[in-house]
C-alpha cells in the first residue's frame, strides 16, 4: 500500500515536471518569436509599414480599449463576433450530431440524402457567405448561419462515421437484452460515437469564428471582421495583427472549455493524450 501511494506520488511529481518544462519551453517559443520580431522591425530588416512590430500591436489594443475603434467600442465588436461564432457553432453542433446519428442509423434515408449532402458539402463557403449576406442581410443572422454551415459539415460527418463505427457485438447484445432501437441510440451508440464528435467540436469552434469572419468582410456593421478589414484598408497592419490577436483569445479559451466538457463526458475513458496537448 505505500509503495503504491509512493509510485503514485512520483507519476504525479513526473507529470508536474513534465508540465513546467512544457510551459516553459512554449514561454521561450513565444518570447524568442517575438522578441526577434521586434528585433527585425527595429533595424528595418522586416518593414514596419507592412509587417507591423510586436510593441505596435499592443499600442493599437491600449488605444481600442480606452478610446474605442472607428467603428465603435472594442468590447462590442468583440462580443458581436463571439456570440456570431457561438451561435453558429451550437447550431451546427446540435444539428450537426442529430443528422449524423440519424441518417448512420437509417441506411435508406442516408442513401436519399447522400447527394444532396455532398452537393452542399463542395458548395465554396464564401458564395454561400454572398449568398446569405443577400437573404438575410448585413446584421449578424447572416454570419451565424455561416458560421453554423462550416460547423455543420465536420461534426455531422463525424457523428456519421461515429455511429456506424459503433461496436456491433454490444448493439446485438443490447438486442437480445431487449433494448429498443431507441434505448440502443441513445445507451450503446451515441456513447460510442461521442470519442468522434468531440474530436471534430476541438476545430470546429475555429470553423465557426471563421464563418463569422468571414461573413463579416463580406459586410458587417459591426464585429472583427470588420475591424479588421478596416484596420487593412488604412495600412494598419497593428490592427490587423491586434484584432487577429483577440480572436486567437477567443480561439483558445473555447478550446480549453470543450477539451473540459470532453473530459467529463468521456471521463470513462483509458487516460490519453488530449487535443491541447498535442
């Protein structure tokens, strides 16, 4: 019992090393990678007109953060992307994981459907962009649909694959207990695809920010993606690397949040390598 207590005591002191030396070296990435940005901007070897400097970027986000953007407080374009991407996002994941099951448990429906799908599927983004600024405007119900479009596609296909790859020995043993084709959905298959379609949730959050991004290039009154365009079209390359720079905020702590929310869904899992850590 206390060399099992002792060998779990050094697998947790391992880890813990292990988890500052990995910090620590992501830490120096980070400073040397700036730092020699800054260096090259400085003594012109990298033009600061055109590729901006490290201190220009945080200059232009004290700037927005106390006197506001051209187009309006940082905060409100900020949250006006956000709840773009996140609505989109839970849209596409919701319909994205009810399709999926659904059509990988119906065989004669996913053959009806199977062109239709690949069709929209190879449709490019941005005209589907141009299409629903035209349908349904310039405000934000056109950036989330979007944004819903490009998290749709990953997470259905996905949960698709996931479901049909479901072990075929538990379904029949769930059978012959006399489960319903409901109860087995919902028991055996979907706990079994659930490993596929948090997998696809970790890249599709950056889908849905950049549907809403894109949407608002496209035309916007307001969010990033404006901010952004505007930033380019007065040679700010400040503030397009500063926008850029929250958006990659956004990015990480909704990647942190699902990689918590797989964690406790799947916390019957063997213990593996995460997403973040890879």
């Amino acid at each position: 019992m206390v060399e099992e207590f002792l060998s779990e005591a050094a697998i947790k002191k391992n880890r813990n090393k292990h988890r500052v030396k990995v910090h620590s070296l992501q830490l120096g990435l980070a400073v040397l990678l700036l730092g020699g940005w800054q260096i090259l901007a400085d003594h012109k070897i990298l033009d600061p007109f055109f590729y901006g400097r490290p201190s220009g970027v945080m200059h232009q986000l004290g700037v927005w953060i106390t006197n506001g953007t051209s187009i309006g407080s940082l905060w409100v374009n900020a949250w006006v992307t956000f709840y773009e991407a996140t609505y989109g996002f839970l849209a596409g994941v919701i319909l994205g994981i009810i399709f999926g099951v659904f059509l990988a448990r119906n065989p004669t429906a996913a053959e009806i459907f199977a062109p239709y799908i690949k069709v929209s599927n190879s449709i490019p983004r941005v005209v589907l962009g141009s299409i629903f600024v035209l349908w349904l405007g310039l405000g934000s119900v056109s950036k989330v649909a979007l944004a819903f479009v490009l998290v749709f596609f990953p997470v259905f296909f996905n949960a698709f694959q996931g479901t049909r790859e479901a072990d075929h020995k538990l379904i029949a043993n769930a059978r012959l207990l006399g489960a319903s084709k409901r109860q087995i959905t919902i028991k055996v298959i979907f706990p079994s695809a659930l490993s596929w379609i948090t997998a696809s949730m970790h890249v599709s959050f950056g889908f849905a920010l950049i549907g809403a991004i894109v949407g608002e290039f496209l035309g916007a009154q307001r969010g990033l993606g404006l901010l952004i365009a505007t930033a380019q079209g007065n040679f700010n390359p400040n503030g397009v690397y500063a926008a850029m720079l929250i958006i990659a905020i956004m990015a990480l702590s909704a990647e942190w949040l699902i990689t918590k929310l797989e964690n406790r869904l799947l916390n019957w899992r063997p213990t593996q390598i995460s997403g973040t850590e890879l």
